[in-house]
C-alpha cells in the first residue's frame, strides 16, 4: 500500500493492513521510518514527508556520524496541538526538507515512553518556566538539550518563533557558535540530573502537611464555580479524594465542602460529556462549561474514586450515580476487544476540535419529537446562540427538580424524558464520525482503571464490573508479561513492547489489591504482593526512595525520580501506600517498614506546595490511622460474608482492609498472619475487627460488626477496644 498524500496526522485504520515486509528500512516513497512502529501517535505520522525516526541508537548513531543535532518532538495521539503543529509543519514539504538537511527527526509517543517526556519536560520547564504538548527540542548527538518549547507555528506569530525560522537559525550555530549550544546542553543536563539526586532528607509523619494543603485550597477555592484557582480548570480527582480524609480528620466540614461542591460542578458542567458520560481533559474557562474535549483513562478512573469517596463520606446518592455514569462510559467506549482499556479518545473529529460533541437547537429537534426536543434543550442549555463557536456544549442548565417546576409534573415522570431523550441523541451521536480513539494498553493506565471498576463494583453492588476488572488484570499479566516475568509498559495489536516503569509496577499492585479487597480472592494477593515486590527490586534507590526506570531498562539521561502528583499521581505516592497496605493485610512488617521509609523520604521533598503530592498525603492520611482489619473467618455462605463485607463497604473507611478466610485456606496462611487463631464455629462466621494492637470480641453477625465499625470510625483510638493483640509478621 503506498499513500502518495502527506496529511498532517493520518487515519491509522489503514495502514495497520501495511505489509511491512515489502518496505525498505526507511519506509519508501509513500512512509517514514514510523510506519514499523506500533503506536497510534507514531502511526499518525508515518506518511508525513519528514524522515522522521523511533526513539533509538540508530538515530543517534547517525547524528553523531553525520555530525547534527537532533529535532526531537514528543506527542500524543489524542492531542489537539499536536495535530495542530502535524498538519501546519510536519505535512508540509519545506519544513521537511529543512529538517532533512540539517537534523536528525525523532518522534516519542509520551504514554508509551514517560521516561523519555519526563527529561525533556523538565528540560523545557527549566528554560521557559512553562510545559506541554507538543514538546519541541533540540538535543546534541548525545541527548543534551540546548532548547526547548512547546507548540511552534510553521512561520512567527503571536509573539512564538516560526519553526522554519528557528531552525535555520540554530543550523547556523551549530556550525559557527556549536561551543555554546554545547554549553547550554551540559549545563542544562546536569541540572536535570541534580534534581534526580536524593539529599537523604526525611520528615516524620505527622499532620502538619495535611493541614498546610488544606490551608492552601482553602486560599484558591472558588466559591462561585467550585474547583481551584481560575481557568484553565483541572478536575484534580485525588485532591478530591483527599479532601473528604481531611474533613474527618481534621474535623473540617469546609473540606467536604470544597470536594463535594467541585464534584457537583463537575458534573453539571461541559467538562463532563452529558450525553454519553465520561470526563474531558479540564475546562477552558473557570465555570467548567467548555472543555478540552480529549478524554483520558486515567481521568476517568480517578473520577470514579473520587466519586466513591464521596458516596460513602456523605451518604449523597448522586456521587454514587457520578461513578456509576462513569464506570458506564469506560465499559462501553474505552474497553477494547481483549478486555482492557484503551488510552483515551481525541478532541477532535471532522479536522476540528469538539463536532462530535456539540448540538444547535435544531439537530436536536431533528431527532426528538417536539416535546422532548424542547425539554432536552432546556435541560442541557442547548441554545440557538451556544456557548462554543456558535455551538452549545451540553451541560446540566436546570436540575430535574428545576424542570418539574417549570413544566409542573413530577419529578420522577421528568427524569424519565429526559433519560429517554438522552438515549435517544447517544444513538443519533453513535452515527457521527468519532475522534480517534489511541487504541494501546498501557500497563499502569489499566491497574489504575480497572482498580477503580473493582471499587465500584464492590460498593456499588455489581458484581459484573468486578468480573470485568479480572478480565482485565488476567490480560495485562499474560500479554503484557514477557518470558523473563518482565512486566511490559504498552501493548497494541498482539505485541508488547517497552520495560514497564515503575507507574505501571505501582498501579498494577494497587489495582489488584482493590481486586482482592473486591472479590477476595486469594491469588488477587498474592499478586499484587508479587509486582509491589519486584517493585522494590528494579526501581528502589537503596536510600529508601524511587527510581522511574527499572535497573535493567534504558536511562536517558538519567533513572528519573517524578515527585509530584500530577494529572497521574506519582508512582512513589502509590507505592508508599501499596506497602503500607500490603503490610497491614498481610501482617509483614518489612512491607509497611519499607512504605514508610518511602513516605518520608517523599515528604523530605515535599518543599512549598504540599497540595500538589495530594496521592502522597493519601498514604500519610493511611499511615497515621487509626487503621483497621477486619478478619472474617470460618465457613461462611455467600450471603453471610457479603453481609459482613457489606457493613464495611457502606462506611467511609479509607483506612480499614478486609480479610475473608474461608475454612482452612492454606494458600492464604502462606500469606498472611492475620487469619492466625481466627477460628470459628461450624456453620456460624465470624468477624474480627482489629485497629492498631488490638482487637474487639469478634461479632457473630453483621449488624454486630456495623456496631463495632460505629464506634471506630472516627480518629481517635477507640477506648472499647479490648486488649487483644493484633497477630504480626516479620
């Protein structure tokens, strides 16, 4: 197959059907070297006409032989910019010939390589003060950066250097004034390289940082719209998360306030697809009402959470439709045939940003009748005017509450035609023509997602979603799992590919242990005690912190150490309270030893915003208890353990584990100690709840274990705990 056009990012569906063996090395006349690669990113610009390489000694080989620095741009398949500087630049024939004249080209896929972005990134925040996608820089043959940027346009505008311009310009300094660019690359590299470097600071574990990030969202909430700061607004799901803690803990309503009310927002807003459900990227604006459409797995998945959170602390039904609207999205539009999750779904369809989302009065009333039309548009703020480029994004304009005022019938008749509506434009929508859809597996992505499916499914009393996340964690621990036992970053079309980084060990062992607290089955622990494990062997720094990159993998510049949690929380925030968790359910000290030891050397580099490592307040928040155990032991129905499963489940408890031993279970004793002189009568369970060193009479029934639960649900140590003690561990 050759394709004689040059689009800026192509429609990859057909050249998966490219017969590769008949292409030389370089991809001929219709491709670039791209069109060997399995990324959608990569794939999107395999027919530009820029002689474009993978990340890869080949292309250092030659830069260094043809004696040339390296253009190296870093993308992802569902970003809007980067689609934007494709089809202005990298499709354009002059910016192609500048480029094959005077550089080595390489193109990095983000999600697959993070390791690769993280370096760069950093690179680009140092000399600019700012960050994003694409990432454009310019790297000596020995991967030094001597400059970086953002999004460029093809010729200066808006005060940003044309890219044809700039890169004339440094060809001319590499040959006349290279002992400078030089410089720069080294000074910038060694920087980057300071920053990986672990002082051996530690700080105890105390609350104090949870009170100064409380104090510091308190000074950005907007009381208005709900969220933080001003526009462009993030969803932060995790800060939510650790907010409805912090309402607990520190006896802070406002807390719960600040997180229900941005959840709330949230999902009234065009932020969240109101149609067919699932959350954009952030908004453009501070009352959440225009997105940037993109949606991502892992926003989705950490919504979820925060959405469960919420349910359980305030007993709100609607955080609990909110999780339930997502879960919905992720299994009906992110699920790929094999089970797991695919990355996301793009801004853009139709060559502009947000067609598939948007509606005028008039297509509604072209797909409802009259009645209905009027309603949808009513409830949605579907306006002649709209409030995108003459469009409206849906958002929820009136509350069902609202609507029955206003059309005087009941409440419960109107949410009716309204969801009859709602489906009724989701088919319209299905017949549009989709964004793309980056269709790989990420290792990480999928441990974070399918974990938060299990929760909910657990909470919320589905047991199909569980069954679902098996089939997911069943797959990335057979597919993406090479012979050697490696775990694989990323996977599409029947090849893994890329040594996974220590986010993919990480929420891999966090999302089975959710699944183990979901299903409680025995192998879902012994599992995830596994990755958490090997964990600590390829990525631990023997100073009690982390390493990005595994001891056996490619390092940059250097193993890279990410310590803030951001739109994905940091792999050592997850790690931390992996092992701490891992710890207290399987009564190994070891473990919880090693998280802690984590947690403080994270906290040590917590500097002046504690409120951007919210994940690893999340595990501080768990270590400082007081945590809870609840054992039930002994031959139990299925309806007498989902009893007892049930009264924990129903409670915000984000510091309690469930243990359920069935019988004599010896795979589990090999396990933990916990289940240790935990014995019951024939036919009659029981149910042990444990905090700190001490245990409560065992409860016979679960109404008995919901009043013991009462009375430690609170933070401080319960006074009617009787003294006994808690089994322990190694």
């Amino acid at each position: 197959m050759t394709m004689t056009s040059h689009a800026g990012h192509s429609d990859i569906t057909n050249l998966d059907a490219v017969d590769r063996n008949t292409l030389p090395e370089d991809g001929g006349p219709g491709f670039n070297r791209l069109i060997f690669e399995l990324s959608p990113y990569l794939l999107q610009h395999a027919a530009n006409p820029v002689d474009w390489y993978p990340w890869g000694e080949k292309a250092f080989t030659r830069a260094r032989s043809e004696d040339r620095p390296i253009f190296l741009s870093i993308g992802y398949s569902t970003c809007h910019w980067c689609h934007v500087m494709a089809s202005e630049s990298f499709a354009d024939p002059v910016v192609a010939a500048v480029l094959a004249r005077d550089f080595i080209a390489i193109k990095v896929d983000r999600e697959e390589r993070p390791d690769i972005d993280a370096v760069y990134m950093t690179a680009c925040q140092m000399m600019t003060g700012s960050g994003g996608w694409p990432l454009t820089v310019l790297l000596t043959p020995d991967r030094q950066p001597f400059f970086a940027a953002t999004y460029l346009p093809r010729e200066s505008r808006g005060g940003l250097p044309g890219l044809i311009m700039l890169l004339e310009q440094v060809a001319v300094l590499w040959r006349t004034q290279r002992p400078l660019l030089l410089d720069a690359g080294a000074k910038l590299s060694a920087a980057i390289l300071d920053l990986e470097r672990y002082n051996g600071a530690t700080a105890p574990l105390d609350d104090r940082p949870l009170r100064r990030a409380l104090a510091a969202w308190r000074g950005t909430f907007d009381s208005r719209h709900a969220g933080f700061g001003g526009a462009p607004k993030f969803p932060t799901p995790h800060a939510l998360s650790l907010l409805w803690r912090l309402s607990r803990r520190l006896a802070s309503p406002d807390a719960a306030r600040m997180a229900g009310a941005t959840l709330s927002a949230i999902r009234r807003g065009g932020i969240f697809d109101q149609i067919g459900f699932g959350l954009h990227r952030y908004a453009v604006d501070a009352t959440w009402t225009v997105p940037h459409f993109e949606k991502m797995l892992y926003d989705q998945a950490l919504f979820i959470l925060a959405a469960l959170d919420g349910f359980q602390a305030s007993g709100d039904p609607s955080f609990a439709a909110m999780a339930r609207d997502t879960v919905g999205y992720l299994l009906r539009d992110l699920r790929t045939e094999t089970g797991a999750f695919c990355c996301g779904e793009d801004a853009d369809s139709e060559g502009a940003e947000g067609t598939f989302y948007l509606w005028t009065p008039a297509q509604v009333e072209a797909v409802l009748p009259p009645e209905l039309a009027e309603l949808a548009c009513h409830a949605y703020g579907i306006t002649p005017v709209g409030n995108f480029e003459g469009k409206s994004v849906p958002t929820l304009a009136m509350t069902t509450a609202e609507l029955a005022a206003a059309y005087g019938e009941p409440e419960e008749n109107l949410a009716r035609r309204l969801e009859q509506a709602r489906l009724a434009l989701l088919a319209h929508r299905a017949e549009r023509i989709r964004p793309h859809r980056d269709d790989k597996v990420l290792a990480g992505w999928n441990g974070l997602a399918a974990g938060a499916v299990a929760r909910a499914g657990a909470i919320l009393g589905e047991p199909e979603w569980i069954a679902a996340a098996a089939e997911v964690f069943d797959f990335l621990q057979s597919a993406l799992v090479d012979r050697h036992g490696r775990l694989q970053r990323s996977w599409r079309r029947g090849t893994a590919a890329t040594p996974g980084f220590a986010e993919d060990y990480a929420w891999l062992g966090w999302g089975l242990t959710e699944l183990h607290q979901a299903r409680q089955a025995v192998n879902d622990l012994e599992q995830a005690l596994r990755w958490n494990e090997e964990a600590l062997r390829l990525f631990a720094d023997g100073e009690g912190d982390l390493w990005e990159c595994g001891a056996d993998a490619e390092a940059v510049l250097g193993r890279g150490r990410a310590t803030v949690d951001g739109a994905m929380p940091a792999a050592g925030s997850v790690l931390a309270l992996n092992l701490l968790r891992l710890g207290d359910l399987t009564g190994t000290q070891r473990l919880h030893a090693a998280g802690e030891r984590l947690l403080r050397a994270r906290l040590g580099r917590l500097g002046g915003h504690p409120e951007a490592h919210a994940q690893l307040l999340i595990a501080l928040d768990y270590v400082l208890g007081p945590r809870q155990q609840v054992v039930v032991s002994g031959t139990a129905t299925p309806r007498q353990t989902e009893g007892f499963l049930t009264e924990v489940r129903k409670r915000f408890l984000p510091h309690a584990l469930v243990l359920v031993a069935q019988g004599h279970d010896e795979a589990l004793t090999r396990l933990t100690t916990l289940t240790t002189g935990r014995t019951a009568p024939e036919g009659h369970p029981r149910a042990w709840l444990c905090s700190g060193k001490s245990c409560q009479l065992p409860a016979a029934n679960a109404g008995e274990l919901g009043r013991q639960l009462e009375s430690v649900s609170g933070l401080a140590t319960p006074g009617a705990l009787r003294e006994t003690p808690a089994t322990g561990g190694e």
